[in-house]
C-alpha cells in the first residue's frame, strides 16, 4: 500500500515574512554534480498591502529581462 500512495504538495508551505500571508511555491534549480536538482522556495508576496509586495506585470518583466539575457540578446 504505501508505494501506492500520491505525494501531495502543501500549497501554503511557505508565508510572506513581512505580512505573513501565505505565497505560492517557486521551483529553482540548482547545480550539484553536474545534475540541475529542483529546489522548492518560496515565491513573491501578491498581497498589496504588504511591503515586499511584487505586482504581477513587475514579476513578468523580471522573467523576460532574464530571459533576454540568457539568450544574449541584452548585454550587461
């Protein structure tokens, strides 16, 4: 029975530590023998009362800019 059973993830694992609201899981990656392993934190804080607050188009322009760079399309 218990190679039968689902890992379940925990959707508010992690909290914001300025307002203590819950805020979604990130998967990074991260290098260790030459292998990327998944490393779970925690992601930004959307509440807007929060100081640490990060708004959704803020988020998306700090993707594209990392993505951007990675292809070397902007150089820095």
């Amino acid at each position: 029975m218990r190679g039968e059973q689902k890992h379940r993830t925990r959707t508010s694992e992690f909290v914001c530590g300025s307002c203590k609201q819950p805020v979604d899981t990130v998967v990074e990656r991260h290098k260790s023998f030459g292998v990327f392993i998944p490393v779970w934190t925690a992601g930004p804080c959307h509440n807007p009362r929060c100081p640490e607050y990060v708004s959704e188009a803020e988020l998306i322009g700090r993707l594209r800019g990392a993505r951007d760079r990675r292809a070397g399309r902007i150089r820095h």
